[in-house]
C-alpha cells in the first residue's frame, strides 16, 4: 500500500513536470513566432 502511495506521488510529479515543461516549450515558440512576425513586417 505504501508503495503504491510513492508510486502515485511520483507519477502525479512527473505529470506536473511535463505539463510546466511543455507550457515553457509553447510560450518559447509562441516567442519566437511573433518576434518573426514583426521582423517579417
């Protein structure tokens, strides 16, 4: 049961990561994108 406990806190962490990792990686592109977009103007 314990185990199980770990298991879940972890897998619960490792999801939070990936969602904080991916917002980061969109808003970096969402960056990039609009500084082409006004260069391009």
């Amino acid at each position: 049961m314990e185990v199980r406990s770990v298991e879940t806190i972890v897998l619960i962490a490792a999801v939070i990561l990936m969602t904080g990792i991916g917002m980061r990686l969109i808003h970096l592109l969402n960056a990039q994108h609009d500084a082409r977009i006004t260069a391009y103007r």
